[in-house]
C-alpha cells in the first residue's frame, strides 16, 4: 500500500528541546515538503526538496531544519530557536515540483505540543 | 508567492443544501488549482484538480469547481450536501510553489 507515514502521530517536549519528526514515503516521489497547520491559517509551507541531497526554505523556515539523504525520507528537525513550535506540521510528496507540478499527497500528521 | 483567499472561515448547513466555497488567488499567468479536504481525523485528501483545459472540473464525492481566470477564482460547489461532507476545505494555488489558503470549515446538521 503506497502512501506517506508520519510518526509519532502525537510528540510532547519540554522547551529548549530539539525534536526530529519522522516522514517517509513509498511513493517513488522526487519531490517532499514539510507544512505546517495552526487554526485559522492553512498551510504554510516550512522547508522542500526536489531532489535527494537538496532542499530549500519554504516561507517559514526559521527555528527548522530538515535533511534528504534518501529519496524516501525527509525529516524534520523543530529546534530550540522555533518560537512557537506547538502546532500540527504535516509531510508531503508530490512526482515533480515547480510550474508542472503534479498533485501533492499527504502524510497523517504529527501534533507536536512543547510546554 | 501567491496569495490565496477563501471567503469563507466557518459555514453551517443543513442536508440537501447546496454548497459553494469561494476562492481567490492573487496574480494570473500559468497556476495549477486545487481543492483538497480534511476530513475529521484523516489525512488531507485531494477533492479535485484544474492544469488546464475545460475550467468546469469535476471531483471526488459530487464536488465541482468552476475556474473564471478573469476573476482570479476557482470557487468548490456541491449542489446537495450529506453529513458526511463534514470537514475542513483548502483551495490551493501552484505557479512555482504550492500557497493554500486558510480554510473553510464546513459543518453539515444531519
């Protein structure tokens, strides 16, 4: 069954921790993005990749990292400088990315609550 | 980046009534149009999808959507809504980058 796989689905840490959420997919996708979802707000797009060993910021990238050393992994690290962390960050892959791009599919989401 | 609007924060409706959700996008030129929903506790989920060709896009479930180029808009109808369509819906634009709006919630009283 191809899909994206997101874990954990819930993630609670203490502030000024470093936490790394999980996203990999069997879809045979070039293309992975991380978003984050709050209340009221949508989707907003944190980092990107187009390709193994290449990724960009998206529009809210600051207090994130991420990496892509394989093709069907990307994760992402929230660190201690994310001002306000707590918030439902999803994962998805799409074929290809840009102007032609295809249909993006999504992961089922990690809530991650730091107190 | 693009900027996408939807009209509509919170929409509250009985079964058999008809649904339109509107959305707006900034700036023209070449975009990919979506629709996709967020069902209680399930992932998000394509509804529908425009690239090119007839603007009247047909999708998942009964839904529809009408792209007016000339209005930057790419407005979600269903002509009879069911309980079951219940969840939250994001219109999104692509010209380089996918930019989603914020979502409308839609609340269907059996």
């Amino acid at each position: 069954d191809g899909g994206i796989t997101q874990s954990p689905k819930y993630l609670f840490r203490k502030e000024g921790q470093n936490v790394t959420l999980s996203c990999e997919q069997n879809l045979n996708h070039d293309a992975m993005y991380w978003y984050r979802q709050d209340p009221g707000q949508g989707l907003r797009l944190i980092y990107y990749s187009q390709i193994v060993n290449d990724f960009q910021k998206g529009d809210i990238a600051e207090g994130y990292s991420v990496s892509r050393e394989k093709k069907e992994s990307f994760p992402l690290t929230v660190t201690s400088a994310q001002k306000n962390p707590t918030a439902f960050y999803l994962c998805a892959s799409s074929r290809t990315t840009g102007r032609s791009s295809s249909e993006q599919y999504f992961g089922p989401g990690t809530r991650l609550t730091v107190t | 980046a693009q900027s996408v609007s939807q009209h509509n924060h919170h929409v509250i409706l009985s079964e058999a009534a008809s649904l339109e959700l509107g959305c707006n996008y900034s700036y023209g030129g070449t975009v990919n149009l979506f629709w996709y929903v967020q069902y209680p506790g399930q992932h998000l989920q394509l509804l529908l999808k425009y690239f090119s060709g007839d603007p009247l896009v047909k999708g998942i479930k009964g839904f529809e959507a009408e792209f007016i180029k000339s209005k930057f808009s790419f407005n979600l109808r269903k002509p009879s809504v069911q309980w079951s369509d219940t969840a939250e819906y994001f219109c999104a634009v692509n010209d380089y980058k996918l930019s989603f709006g914020a979502g409308t919630t839609v609340t269907v009283r059996a």
